[in-house]
C-alpha cells in the first residue's frame, strides 16, 4: 500500500469514530491517534551507564535486535536510581515500543512482556530508554502493539519514516513526525492473527542469532586449543607466550628485543615431528 499522501489529522478527527479506509477493512489513521508518543530525555540526564550501576535498565539502540525485540541480557544500567518525574515520564512497560530518533533513524524494537522476568528478576527491575530513542504506547484497544511494531519495520513504512527524518551530520526523527505518520491497520482480530504468526518467526531469528553466536565463540576456541596443542610456545589462546601484539611488530613482555612477525619461528613438539 502505497504511503505517499500524507493524512491530516483533521481527517482522522472529524465524526466520533470517523476513519478513512481503503474499502477492504482498513483503516488509514495517523499514529500520534493510536499510541502516546513520548519524546526522549534530554542527554543531561543520563549519566554514563555501567554494566554494574545501581539503577534502571537502559535500552540504547544498539540493544534493538534484528527480529524487532530487546536484547534483555547485557543491558547498560544507570550508576544511581533516579527521581520518580523521570521515571513517570520514561519508563518502559510491556508493550510499549522503542523508535530510534538518532542515527539509525527507524529501526523499532518491542518491549515484549514475555521476556520481562529477565528484568524484574535482578533489582530495580525496570527499564527507561535513552536519549536516542522515543517512545510509543499504543492504545490496546485499537492496536496490537506486536503487530504495530512489524508494521513500523517493514521496509516501504521504514523507508518512508527515514524519508521525513531532519537531514544533517546525524539524521534526526521528532516526536512530531511520528505523531504525524499515517499508518494502516486492519481490524483488531486480524492484527492478533498476524501478530502471532510474527511473533513466531520472531523468536526463530532469536533462537538462530544465539545459536550462531555461540558456534563463532566455540570455532575460536577451538582453533586457539588446537594450536596449543600443536606447539609448546603458545598459550591456550593460541598466541606465542609472552608477546603482546601491537604496531607494526611484536614484543615481549620480559624486555627482549622485539622480533619481526615474519621471524618468529615456532618450536616443533614431538607431536609435529611425527607428522612431518
């Protein structure tokens, strides 16, 4: 469906319930209409996050994974527990969704309730997002928050939400823009349907980015012991002992002069003698 003409809000407003349609059950509204668009916290408020801080959970666009989600492990917390303003005004709650405003303008991920006890398992238990994103609530009644979150991400909607982005040295999306996005729903019941048949799909690609993960972490591993065991000289990471690797040469630790990469000539065991 083609996004193009850009709806008026006055459009959507007119008649208690009044909504324009494509004449097969959708229905063109713009999304400051179904969901509460909360602008970001200003940058003065978030002090550097740690991996260790006292505070809430913070979702930064980088912990957007690519099937729409959060990726809950690892996220960054702030040092200390800020006031309840900021937290009334940026929590995160299940089924709210997170745009991102700056730099990769568009990319969406959904705050998914499924996966919460990661969070409120560990105090404080609850999430704000950060400067570079903006919130969306949608209204429960009329959208299904997991289906409006596909729908964002589509490509033609996200290409259309980064063409109305402010142009400069970082593209920059507003709150206003997004109040302003015209989007199309089908009716409640089809959106549920839909919605779950995303999800699946969804926690497959979930399932799959864990699994390469992990065999990429294995396949190093593995390398680095086999190396070991091939030659006494190195460490079980499979780097000579004592060198340390940087600039143009390597060198040891101890003081010894350094020696040219290409100079380096490693001991044959009694395991690589036979083989040879």
């Amino acid at each position: 469906m083609a996004l193009g003409g850009a709806m008026r809000r006055s459009d959507t407003k007119g008649k208690a319930g009044a909504r324009a349609t494509d004449g097969g059950g959708m229905a063109g509204v713009l999304l400051g209409d179904v969901c509460e668009v909360a602008p970001s916290p200003s940058s003065d408020l978030l002090p550097p996050l740690t991996l260790d801080g006292k505070g809430p959970a913070v979702v930064t666009p980088a912990d957007i994974t690519d099937a729409g989600g959060v990726a809950v492990p690892g996220l960054r917390r702030l040092p200390g527990t800020p006031g309840d303003e900021f937290l009334a005004r940026f929590r995160l709650l299940p089924g709210d969704i997170v745009v991102v405003r700056l730099g990769a303008v568009g990319r969406v991920g959904l705050v998914d309730g499924a996966a919460r006890g990661g969070w409120v398992s560990a105090p404080p238990g609850m999430l704000v997002y950060h400067s570079s994103c903006i919130r969306l609530r949608p209204d429960s009644e009329r959208v299904e928050p997991s289906f409006l979150a596909a729908y964002l991400a589509h490509p033609p909607v996200a290409d259309h939400m980064v063409s109305r982005a402010h142009l400069g040295t970082v593209p920059m999306l507003t709150a206003g823009v997004l109040r302003d996005l015209p989007v199309f729903l089908p009716p409640m019941h089809r959106q549920k349907l839909m919605a779950k048949a995303l999800r699946e799909v969804g926690e497959q690609m979930d399932l799959y980015h864990r699994m390469i993960g992990k065999l990429g972490a294995q396949k190093e591993g593995m390398l680095g012991r086999m190396l070991a065991d091939e030659f006494e000289e190195l460490d079980t990471s499979g780097v000579p002992r004592g060198w340390a690797f940087g600039g143009a040469s390597a060198s040891r630790a101890s003081g010894v002069p350094a020696v040219p990469p290409n100079r380096v000539r490693l001991v044959r065991t009694r395991r690589t003698s036979r083989l040879s």
